[in-house]
C-alpha cells in the first residue's frame, strides 16, 4: 500500500502520492480553499486511514477524516 497525502477543504479532498516534491501547502494554495485538515493517509482497498499532519500548514489530521475520505471517495468513483 502506498502512502498518500490528502487535504480536506469544505469541498473535499484532494490526494495525491507521498512520493512527490508537493507539499501539503503547494496544494493548498492550488485549490484556493480553506483547510480543515491534512496529513497522511493509506488505502487498504476498502477504505482510507488518515494520520498525521502537515507541517508545511501547520495542521493535524482529525478525527472522522478516515470515514469522511471513505465515503467522498466511494461517492465521487461510482
């Protein structure tokens, strides 16, 4: 499993590969949204598991952002 970092804005999540030189701040500043959280986070195949934060924004993952990321995904996939 790869882990990924994610943002959650009012609007959503954005997530994309740790393994990037984009810090959580540069995709922040991308989406021109408040954050309400950010960090990590990992997919098993059925759902995602948050944790962490971001230093680059100074935020921590919270919690409910696991099952929120879950249920935006399977909402936007199908």
């Amino acid at each position: 499993m790869a882990q990924l970092k994610y943002i959650h804005t009012k609007s959503g999540f954005t997530i994309w590969p740790d393994m990037t030189n984009v810090w959580h701040k540069h995709m922040a500043n991308l989406t021109r949204e408040e954050v309400i959280s950010a960090g990590f986070c990992i997919y098993d195949g059925e759902s995602f598991h948050c944790f962490g934060g971001s230093e680059s924004l100074g935020i921590q993952s919270k919690p409910g952002d696991s099952e929120a990321l879950t249920t935006f995904f399977e909402q936007t996939t199908s």
